[in-house]
C-alpha cells in the first residue's frame, strides 16, 4: 500500500474509477455521509496535493467535480481514467453519475458501463493513427425482467 493512504482512500478511488467523475456532494454521500463535511473537504484537498484527484471546477452550484489524476490510476492498476474532462461537460457528467446512483439505490444499476469505460474498451487495442469516429453511449446498463405468466 502506498504510504499515507487509507481504506477509504482506496475505496474512494475504485468509485472514482468506476464513475468517471462525481461531485463534492456525491463523493459526501457515498464515503463521508457519517463524517464533517469539513473532514472530508481537506481529505480531498490533501489527495488532490499528492497528485491523486484533480479538482474540476464548473459546477451550477460552486461545488467541483472530481476525478482520478492517471498517476493515481496507474498506480492502483484503474484503467478507463478521463485523461481530459471537458468543463462544458461536466454536469452532463456528474447528472449521469447521478443517474447511476439512483438505479444503484434502488437495485439496478449494478451492471452499468459507464461511457469512459466503453470508450476506453473501444480505443485501447487501436493503434493511434487509426483511430475512428465512434459514437459512444453514456452508458450501458442491462436489467432481468421476469414475467408472471401465471
């Protein structure tokens, strides 16, 4: 383990890399919802300092998204990590973060791909020059319904 990294750092990175992006609020919700929001803030803010987060700054409500920086990922082996965020973008991000959330709460979102990972799945065995144009979802997610045929 890396020195000064704690559980819930890990954890926080393994949602970072699975969402792509969240927000102050959601990263509050997930990891710090028993803990100061104060506490959590300079958590962030220290993890930022060790080059682990990249504050994005862009958001209706002053509140920042976050995301891994690529050190921080390939030092945990995430793959998948924005190597840009796009401001315009960010809260088309953080909504579909959102999104996410809320199937998860309630049971479904589980196997939901989110568009970083789709589009790192479709450039990664492409050689660079090549690469193609590819409209890419925002996400990917199957659900099981069962009739009652009864």
């Amino acid at each position: 383990m890396v020195k000064g990294i704690t559980s819930r750092d890990l954890a926080l990175f393994k949602s970072l890399g699975d969402y792509g992006v969240l927000s102050t609020g959601q990263i509050w919700e997930i990891h710090f919802k028993e803990i100061a929001k104060t506490t959590m803030l300079r958590r962030l803010r220290a993890l930022e300092e060790k080059d682990q987060f990249r504050r994005i700054h862009g958001l209706p409500n002053g509140s920042h998204g976050w995301c891994l920086t690529l050190t921080c990922a390939r030092t945990f082996g995430i793959q998948g990590v924005f190597r840009h965020i796009n401001r315009s973008s960010l809260v088309h991000d953080v909504a579909l973060s959102e999104v996410r959330l809320k199937l998860k709460s309630v049971g479904l979102g589980e196997t939901w791909i989110p568009e970083h990972i789709l589009r790192y799945q479709a450039w990664e065995n492409r050689i660079k020059h090549r690469r193609v144009a590819e409209t890419i979802p925002d996400g990917i997610f199957t659900i099981e319904k069962y009739r009652d045929w009864e």
